[in-house]
C-alpha cells in the first residue's frame, strides 16, 4: 500500500468509527423515554473514540515509512493528530449543541 492509501484508509477509519458512535448514541436517545439522560454509555462512548483513535493512528504511522526525513515525520505526525483533535472537537460540538443535548 502506498502512504496514500494509508492515510486515507486512517481518515475514513477514524470519521466513520466517530460517526457510527454519533448515531449509536443518537438512535438510543430516540428510542428510550428521556432523550437528555438516555445515551450511550460513556465508557463504551470513550472506547470507541480511543479504538478511532488507534486504528487511526496506526495507519498514519505505517505511511510514514515513505517519508524519509525523521523532521518530517514529525511533523506528518503531528499535523494529522491535530486535524484529528480538530475534527472530533468539532463534530462533538455540533453534535451536542446542535441536537440539543447540553448547552454551551
């Protein structure tokens, strides 16, 4: 596989596991009685963020193997946990916010 194949299978890998968690946690509000209280669990909630995260970050760090500067690396490294932080941060956000299931 080459490093952007790689990456791209990290990317999809990780939004969709977030997405999936999303709408668990949106079709089990629905569902039950009180769609504030109602949910997910948080640690199965939490274990599907580290598992994105895993999966994630291991395929990130397989197409890493096609750079060759370890400067490089890093950065490769950390520019895509940051858009990783980024994105989760945001589509947690909205997803909260917006459906209404807490306030700011």
């Amino acid at each position: 596989m080459s490093y952007k194949s790689n990456l791209l299978f990290a990317w999809s890998a990780y939004i969709s596991i977030i997405l999936i968690t999303f709408l668990v946690d949106y079709y089990i509000r629905t569902i039950k009685d009180d769609f504030y209280y109602a949910g997910l669990n948080e640690y199965i909630w939490l274990t599907a963020i580290v598992l994105a995260t895993l999966i994630g970050g291991y395929f990130i760090v397989c197409s890493m193997k096609y750079i060759d500067k370890i400067f490089y690396k890093i950065i490769y490294l950390f520019t895509n946990a940051a858009l990783g932080f980024i994105f989760y941060a945001i589509s947690s956000y909205l997803y909260v916010v917006g459906f209404g299931i807490d306030s700011v």
